[in-house]
C-alpha cells in the first residue's frame, strides 16, 4: 500500500509481513529509495492493507486483514508516519483482502473485505467516522473469494463491490443500493 503517511509530499509504503505479526511502514526518501522499516504490531497472519482517513483527523489510517485470526487491525495515524496500537475487529474467516470506500454515502470510510475459506461471503464494516467500525454485514458470493474492489460501476455515483472468486474462476458484482 502506497501513501504519504509522514505529509512530506513523498510517497511511503505500508507492507504487511504475513510470518511475523506485524506491518512495516517505510517512510519514502524522494529518491526511489526508503528509509529503513518499522514495524507495528497487528494480529496473526496480516496479509493486506487499505489506507484512508477513518476517524476525519487528516492524517493516514491503515486497516490490515489478519489471515489466521479471522480479524482486521486498525491503526490509527498519528502523523509524522507513525500510528497507534491496533484495535481488532473481527470479519469473518481466512480473510485475504480489502478496501476502503463510502459504500452507503454518509461521507464516512467503511471497509469491505473477503473471507477466502469456509463461508463464500465477503464482510463490510460500515465506519462511524471516528476510527471504529459498526459489526460485518455479510453478502455470499463466489466460492472462495480472494480479492475485492470498487467503484462506480453503473454511472450513479454509488461504489458497487466486484469480487474475484478462485473456487469457481467466476467474478460477483454487488451492486450498491444505498439512497
């Protein structure tokens, strides 16, 4: 995940360490080189990353899927590209990927995310706007579900969510409905 987590102008990386329980954050120098990594800790297995503004500060939020423990980790920004301890939601399970959108049009960034084994379902997490999540509504799709994204899809200015489903080589469209 690419972003500018210290407000320098430059872009940094947040990458997730899947065997080591935690994600690094290297801030960029400007110069395609980056400065040397630090780690924050998330759950088990944190396999991806979506990047945005969760509680309305200005500043960077990272969310992280948690691969072996069914869970996603928010880590607020502080800026100057650090960020606070992880708070876990759970999301459903073995989830391998994820996005942050405005999926019902309050203004606020809500979080979907696919859970790859066991359910066929993808989570969304709607965001109250001040860094915490209400509870995972689930949507069945394809057999294991791998990877998600978004966007306007029908011209309407709502994000619809398209899924990409390895089980059954089949792509699901969920098409967004709020007002």
């Amino acid at each position: 995940m690419t972003g500018d987590f210290n407000n320098d102008t430059i872009l940094d990386l947040a990458v997730a360490n899947y065997g080591s329980s935690n994600i690094g954050i290297l801030l960029g120098n400007g110069d395609g080189t980056f400065q040397s990594q630090k780690p924050y800790v998330t759950s088990i297995g944190p396999m991806h990353i979506a990047a945005d503004n969760f509680n309305n500060d200005n500043k960077w939020d990272l969310a992280v899927v948690n691969f072996n423990d069914d869970s996603i980790s928010i880590l607020l920004g502080n800026g100057g590209g650090t960020f606070q301890d992880h708070i876990t939601y759970p999301c459903g399970p073995y989830p391998s990927s994820i996005i942050s959108a405005d999926l019902n049009n309050d203004s606020k960034f809500d979080l979907a995310v696919t859970n790859s084994f066991g359910d066929n379902t993808i989570g969304v997490l709607l965001g109250n706007g001040d860094g915490t999540f209400q509870n995972r509504i689930i949507y069945i799709v394809g057999a294991y579900p791998l990877s998600i994204t978004g966007g306007a899809f029908r011209n309407n200015f709502k994000w619809d969510l398209v899924v990409t489903n390895g089980g059954d080589n089949s792509v699901t469209m969920l098409s967004n409905s709020c007002s």
